[in-house]
C-alpha cells in the first residue's frame, strides 16, 4: 500500500513537472512572437485555450 502511494505520488510529480516544462516552452515560443497561437498549440501539444491564457498572462 505505501510502496503503491508513492508510485502514485511519483508519478503525479513527474507529470506535473512535464506540464510545467511543456508550458515554459510555450511562454518562450510566444515571446519569440513568430508563430501564432494555433501553432504553438500544435507544437507543445497543448490546447489552443491554454496557449490563449498563457498569452493573456505573460502581458500583464
């Protein structure tokens, strides 16, 4: 049961840390400002929404 807990826990972290780099990577290529939204989206794999929201946050 723990063993089985802590690959759980491990394994959330590890694709927290994934989303977290594929995010990163997405600030970056919107500060480029040479592709649109719908390009970084396809790239990151992200969502178009998110790569919309990411953009909205990085102007404040």
């Amino acid at each position: 049961m723990l063993a089985e807990n802590l690959e759980n826990w491990a394994q959330q972290e590890r694709q927290e840390g994934e989303k977290l780099g594929i995010e990163k990577t997405a600030r970056n290529l919107l500060k480029l400002g040479v592709l649109s939204d719908e390009q970084i989206a396809e790239a990151t794999g992200l969502a178009l929404d998110e790569v919309a929201k990411l953009r909205t946050e990085g102007k404040r």
